[in-house]
C-alpha cells in the first residue's frame, strides 16, 4: 500500500521523460497526491464511517489496484494526474479502517 503514496517519487525522472513534462510539473504528482489527502481526507472518513467497513475496505483495495494499473497504460500526463488523486481520496479511509480494525479487534460474533 505505501507504493500507492510513495511509488511516483522514485520514478518521477522516468514520467518526466515519457510524458515530456518539466520536475515541477511531474513533481505535481506527488503534491496533489497530499493535499487531496490533507482537504478531503478527514471529510472521507466522516462520510464513509457509517458504511460496512470490510466493504468499504474492498473498495479501497480496488480503486487503488484498477488506479495504478490503468496509470501504467496512459499516455497523457493529466489522466496519469487524475489516476493520482482518486486514490488519494480513498488513502485516508483505507488507512484509519485498518488502523481501527487493529486496534478495537471484533469478538467473532459480532458485525464488523
């Protein structure tokens, strides 16, 4: 999961080359990514804190799996961008569902 925040910074002189962008301009990947997390991260949670969590969590999993495999295959620099910031809505409820899920295990009997 830490290749969903992380994986574009060590690749950031390969997309420069193969989008034909500028560092600040690939570097906005990286920079997007946090401040999607920073302004809606807390408001995610919120909406989503009601919903079925091993639900929701399979739907983190996906969004961030079909996200990188589909930025794997594009060819333009803002749908690359834009395959960045969905999971980066998703980052913080995928990430504070985990961390309660380890912390306040579920007894076998009851809903999680």
């Amino acid at each position: 999961m830490y290749t969903i925040e992380f994986g574009a910074v060590g690749i950031l002189p390969a997309i420069m080359e193969r989008f034909h962008v500028g560092t600040a301009q690939a570097g906005m990947l990286v920079g997007a990514f946090a401040f999607v997390i920073a302004l809606f991260g807390p408001f995610m949670v919120l909406i989503l804190s009601n919903r079925n969590r091993k639900q929701v969590l399979v739907l983190c999993l996906l969004i961030f799996a079909g996200c990188s495999a589909l930025s794997a295959f594009t060819d333009h620099f803002y749908v690359l961008l834009a395959l960045r910031v969905i999971p980066a809505l998703f980052h913080p409820v995928f990430f504070s569902f985990c961390l309660c899920r380890s912390r306040f295990p579920v007894s076998g009997g009851t809903k999680s």
